[in-house]
C-alpha cells in the first residue's frame, strides 16, 4: 500500500533500485544534491542535473518536463554520500509561472523497481517559490529512509544551492537552466538491466502511481485541462467547507467580498473541473471552491442589501430635517425617490445573487451524482455499488451546509482524514421554531415517532436522533477506511443506548458489548489512555515496532453516550487527555451529549467542548464563519427512514474484514 507523506514525515526505503516520480502541474527541472554525512554536497560535482544528467548510482531527465523520473541505485552510490536531495526547479521562459504557488501542488512517488508505488507526497503549501528541495533519500544506521521536506525558496536556484553549502551557486544555477534550455524534452535514460521504468505506468491526466493510459489518453506531451471553463488558474486556497470554525482564512488572504462580475453567458458545470491528481481529490476541491463561491455571492449580496438601507436611512433623514418643509410636497417626492432607488438597488443585487445561485445549483446538480462514498449523502446511488476501499480516503461528509438566501443549495461539509478534532453531537434543544421553519424541508419529510413531526422534536427524540447521528457518523467513517483500519467503541453508562446501536452489533463492527456503569466506564478509558501513552512514546522515540504484539494497530473512535452521567473527577481528566492528545496517534472521540443540561457542571467542561467539533442531529445555525461573517445551518448526515443502504454497507464491511486480518500465528 502506497504510504501519503506529509512535510517531515519519514518512511523506511524497501530496495535499494527504486524510481523517483515526478509530476507538475507544468514543466519542471528536476536534479539530485548528493550530501556527506552532515547533508552538503563535496562541491558542483555532486549536483546532478540536466547538463550532467549522469553520476555513479543515479540518473536524472535532461530537459524540462511535466512528468519526471529519476533513476537511482542507491547500492552504486559512492561510499561518502549520505543524502540524496531531490531538487524541483521552475525554468525561466515566456509563458512558464515564476511560482510554485500558482499552480497545482507538484507531487512525487517513489517506486521499487518493479514499478509498486512506496510513497507518495504532494507537496502543498506553495506560494512565491520557483525552486524547492521536495524530498530526500538518506542513510540512518546503514538503512536508507526517505524523508519528505518541501523546503521551498522564493529566491529560485540561486538560493537554493546557497542553502545548500555550494561555492558559485549563481554560476551553477545558470549552467543548470542554460543546459535545460527552453523548450528542451528529457532524453529518455539510458536502458537499465532491472528495468527501473514501469512499462504500465500511467503518463498523461493520471495519478502518479496510477492505472497504465487508456486508448482515449493524449499523446505524450498534451495535457489534460480538467478546469471548468470560466475558471482560469489555479485556484487559491480557499476555506474548507468542513471545519468552518477552525479553518476558515482571514479575509486580508482573499481581500473584502466583492460583488459578482458583469452578466456573462452560464457555462455548463463539470464535475471534477477543480485541480488535483486524482478525481476524488479534483472533486473535493471543486466542493470547497463551491463552498467559497457561495459565501462570496452572499456576502456581496449583503454588503449591497446593507448599503441600500443605510443610504435610504440616511436620504429619509435629509428630507425630515427641515422643519419647514418635512410635510410638504417635495418631502414626500423626496422620500418617494429614496425609496424606489432603495428597491432598485435591492432588486439588482438580488437579480446577481439569483444568477451565481443558478449556476452553482447546476454545479451542484452534476457534482453531487458524481461524489465517491466517502463525500456522498447516504441517498446516492453510489452505495449500491459501495466496495470497501484498500486507500484512506483524503475526506469524508459529516453533513450539510446552506444560507437562509439559498436554503435549497447544500454544500457537503467535508473533514480531512484523518481526523484533528472529536466531535461533539449535540442532543439539547436548537433555536426551534423560529421565522421560515419549516419542518418537512428541514427534516426531509423523516419520520419522529411514527409520523411526520409538525414541531420540535422533544428532549426524547432529540437523543434518540443524536445517537442515531453518532451512529451514521461512525458507519460514514468505517465505510471510508480500509478493512480493519477503523474500530469503534461505545461507553454507554446507563445503558440506554441499545436499539440506536444496532446497525453495530449486528454487523458485527462493535465486537463488546458497551461498557455500562462506573466499572465499564474506567476500564475503557483506562485502556484508551495506556494506548495514547503508548503510541506517543513509539513515536516520539521512533520505536513503533517495539509495542505490544497484541495492541490493535486500527485506529479507535470512542462513542460516549449520555455524558456526562456516570463519569467522575478522574474519568473527566481522562477525556479531556483523550480529546486533546489523542487524534494525532488515532484515538478519535465522539461524545453524544446536552451541552446546556451539562452546565450544572460548571466551566470545568467547557475546555472538553472547546476540544471537540460541534454537529447537531437537527438542523441547526451554529457553525461559525470568520471568514466573511456566516453562520452557517448545518444539517446532520441522517440515512432517510427506513432505508437498508447504512446496514448493507456495515454488512459488506463486517464481510471485508476476515480476508484483511492476519491468519493466527
């Protein structure tokens, strides 16, 4: 299974033939520092690049190419070197972007020699950089590792080869991009005995690592626009629509909203039009960018609703400060006048909301059909064909986002994987009723108790549709992960929570019964902590293979219900622990709980529910945009009334497991 790095991120290296991969978004220089034992290459000699493509155990392209591949035999490599450095260079040239930052993230594979993809790093977080050091191979204890860096330079290869401890960088960096030459394709390297090329490696518009080109791929040398057609450039970053509250950039990152340009010609939307190197990724990216559009378009609309009333506040106030005439004739055409400019502007600013709202429904229209499982509403028809992956998705949907000017336009929330927060499923009341609440929409028709609610659901069935939220969660987030790499847990104290679980037990995803009174509840939590303490301490001291043969390497997502009945002084601190230290070694916590009964606590809690990502089993205004100023509705991910689609999927899952576990012994 292909490893996704992240910047710092180390790996051990399988083989000493392997093939480093490299694809961009546009032509690139790739080359290799080779460094001693402190990193610092001896001198020129040790820089390969494209005017000396050529070194003892290492070959590199000799051109600018979107698509790169390094040759190394790290078995041939001179004794001294320790390190090699992968280096990604812009070339200068009419037309080529002078930043990393304005197109798609570069990405690299390396691969054994037989062409099976080791691991893979995108990397990300680019912004005026025209040279990077993107990755390195280096020598820990007579074993090779690989290192994923990402270390970028603003002041291009000059700075680069500076840092890098090299007398004459300039000099060295002219003869490396004057050897390239504009417009120069790599030779294809010399022929290798071990065959270090894959021949099905996929070429053009794949993912690194990917499936070998269709019949309908361009030939070598054209690549493939996914972008939609009004969309030019790479996008910038914008604000995730999964944690709004927490990731969300500061306007000084986009500049104040503007409204929407002129009126143009709508374009027929695509699904996957956004940049990335795989569909689900190209998807997930055209969802945030949807999301972006969409505060945007309403927070211009605002801005203009806002200014119109301020001005006709300000033209009424004109007309009445003359005494002598605020009863007259010209008062009242005056206050006529600001009033009808006051409705024009209202009606235009609404006729370009109503114009960006239609396109980004027809967007929505082909995006949500198109979702893999993991970004899809439980409705989908994707989950007929539902197949337990064998990759970590890059996301999962925890829900629904929409404004009160387009409540019939929902954006999926989507969470990166995996997860940096817990979550929190909120099971006391919401502002409900309030003015335009309406039931049958906000609930799609599901049924409470038997029948379509025409009211707030009670304090009764406000818990029962929190666990079954938990419950939907915890399906979504098995269903995302490959066999055997998710577990669950439940912590119900008062055990009440035994119909909601069933979609669990049944399936056989929760192999203990949950842990009940104070007994159960300190035992479980006892056992989660040891496993944090554990797992921090392999990998703070880089010792993973020393833990305990029989600890469960699947992460752990901790369901507690009810709380906080049934937990103590010293159970509290523990989920405190469990909430702060426990997403980074993949302990995940997920507390069904009344945040306003639980006040009689006092503030010692209100830590634990800073800790955790708010949702609601109703429809609820409480995600939080600082980015514009939304506060946005969510709507949880409930599977409709009566549907088997959340069984049938646990029951594939439960299936899937035996072939993934090791046989005993």
């Amino acid at each position: 299974m292909t490893v996704e790095l992240v910047r710092g991120q180390n790996h051990p290296l399988d083989g000493t033939r392997v093939e480093i991969r490299i694809a961009a978004d546009g032509p690139v220089l790739v080359g290799v520092a080779l460094g001693d034992d402190q990193g610092r290459p001896a001198g020129a000699d040790a820089v390969v690049h494209p005017g000396a493509p050529r070194r003892p155990g290492i070959e590199v392209p000799s051109g600018a190419a979107a698509e790169q591949r390094i040759a190394v035999d790290l078995d041939a490599l001179p004794a001294a070197v320790h390190r090699l450095s992968v280096l990604l260079v812009l070339p200068a040239g009419p037309g080529a972007p002078h930043a990393f930052g304005a197109a798609a993230a570069p990405s690299l594979v390396v691969a054994q020699a037989d062409g099976t993809p080791l691991a893979a790093y995108a990397v990300t977080g680019l912004g005026p950089e025209s040279a990077l050091v993107a990755l390195e191979l280096y020598r820990r204890r007579g074993a090779w590792r690989i290192r994923a860096v990402g270390q970028g330079y603003a002041g291009g290869l000059p700075e680069l080869l500076r840092d890098q401890g090299l007398p004459r960088a300039a000099e060295l960096a002219a003869e490396i991009e004057a050897a390239a030459g504009p417009g120069r394709t790599p030779a294809p390297p010399a022929p290798d005995p071990v065959a270090l090329h894959h021949p099905e490696q996929s070429t053009v518009g794949s993912t690194p690592g990917g499936p070998a080109a269709g019949p309908d791929t361009p030939a070598s040398g054209e690549r493939v626009d996914y972008r939609h057609p009004r969309r030019s450039g790479a996008p910038a970053s914008a604000p995730a629509s999964a944690d709004v509250t927490a990731s969300a950039p500061s306007p000084s990152a986009y500049g104040p909203p503007a409204p929407s340009a002129g009126p143009e010609a709508p374009t027929a939307p695509v699904a996957g039009d956004a940049n990335g190197w795989s569909m689900e990724e190209r998807l997930y990216n055209q969802v945030r960018g949807m999301f972006e559009d969409l505060a945007r378009s309403v927070a211009a609309y605002r801005s203009a609703t806002g200014f119109a009333a301020s001005r006709l506040e300000r033209e009424l106030d004109e007309a009445l400060a003359d005494p002598a005439t605020r009863l007259g004739g010209a008062a009242e055409t005056a206050r006529a006048a600001a009033r009808e400019r006051h409705t024009d502007l209202v009606d235009r600013a609404r006729a370009v909301l109503d114009r960006d709202l239609a396109q980004l429904t027809a967007e929505s229209e082909v995006v949500e059909p198109a979702l893999p499982p993991a970004l899809a509403r439980w409705d989908s028809p994707v989950w007929q064909g539902y197949e337990v992956p064998e990759q970590h998705p890059m996301a999962v949907r925890l829900g629904d986002l929409h404004l009160p000017e387009a409540p019939g336009l929902r954006i999926p929330m989507l969470v990166r994987l995996p997860l940096e927060r817990g979550l929190l499923i909120d099971s006391g009341p919401g502002p409900y009723p309030r003015a335009g609440y309406d039931p049958e929409r906000e609930f799609g028709r599901r049924e409470l108790g038997g029948a379509l609610t025409d009211a707030v659901p009670d304090e009764a069935a406000l818990g029962r549709l929190a666990l079954e939220t938990a419950v939907a969660v915890a399906a979504r987030l098995l269903a995302a992960h490959p066999p055997g790499a998710f577990a669950v847990q439940v912590i119900d104290p008062a055990g009440a929570a035994g119909p909601a679980l069933a979609p669990l037990r049944e399936s056989g995803l929760l192999p203990a019964s949950p842990a009940t009174g104070a007994a159960g509840v300190a035992a479980v939590l006892e056992a989660l902590t040891r496993r944090v303490d554990l797992l921090q301490m392999a990998v703070r001291h880089r010792a993973t293979e020393a833990l305990p043969p029989e600890l469960d390497p699947a992460e752990q997502l901790l369901i507690v219900h009810d709380f906080p009945h049934g937990f103590d002084d010293r159970g509290l601190t523990q989920l405190r622990y469990l909430a702060d230290e426990g997403p980074a070694v993949g302990v995940h916590l997920m507390m069904v709980a009344d945040r306003d009964r639980a006040r009689e606590y006092g503030p010692v809690l209100d830590p634990l529910w800073r800790a955790l990502l708010r949702l609601t089993p109703v429809p609820d205004v409480h995600l939080a945009d600082p980015w514009v100023g939304h506060a946005w509705t969510y709507a949880p991910p409930l599977a409709p009334r009566r549907s088997e689609v959340l069984r049938r999927v646990l029951d594939r899952i439960a299936a899937a497991r035996p072939a993934a576990d090791p046989e005993p012994g």
